[in-house]
C-alpha cells in the first residue's frame, strides 16, 4: 500500500512540475505580447513566480491561482514592475506600472 501512495506523490509532484512549466511559458508568451502591444522591452526575457494559490474561476471551479512579476522598460534605461495573474490556463490579469509615453 506504501508503494502506491509513493508513487501517486510522485506522479502528481511530475504533473504539478510539467503544468508549472505550461503556466510559466504562457505566462512569459503574454508578457511578451503585452510588451509589444505598449511599446516597451521586456527585460531579462523572463518571468518570475510571486505567489500561487488556490481561487475558483467564472465557473466556480476550484483552480490554481499564479501571480508572476516581470520587469520592463520604456527606454531602455531603467526597469520598471509589472504583474499578471494566471487562473488555470487562462490570463486573468495584467498591469504594468506607470510610465511616460515617449
């Protein structure tokens, strides 16, 4: 019986592992997108996981909540925060902190 639960751990330990990747390239997928539809550069290509949780979507289903960071920049000289939150598979939300239009 040990045997069987060992191996449900480590099968979902794999599928929360090969899901966080997804997520993580979505996430990087809308970040760029976002850049490019502001005009600005996203720097160190990348973005970072803040903070996950559990939250129900529009359907009342139970799903992971990830909130990731990124950094980008208007003119190429300074950094500046932005945030999205993932529900599930789906972007929920996204905001770049403000800066001056050039």
């Amino acid at each position: 019986m040990w045997e069987l639960a060992a191996i449900a751990v480590v099968l979902a330990a794999v599928w929360f592992w090969v899901d966080s990747l997804r997520a993580r390239e979505r996430a990087l997928k809308a970040g760029r997108g976002a850049c490019r539809r502001y005009g600005v550069q996203l720097l160190d290509d990348t973005v970072a996981i803040a903070r996950l949780s559990l939250a129900r979507d529009r359907d009342g289903r139970l799903r992971l909540e990830r909130h990731y960071v990124f950094e980008f920049s208007e003119t190429g000289d300074n950094r500046r925060q932005g945030s999205m939150v993932l529900l599930g598979a789906e972007l929920s939300d996204i905001q770049l902190e403000p800066y001056t239009i050039q």
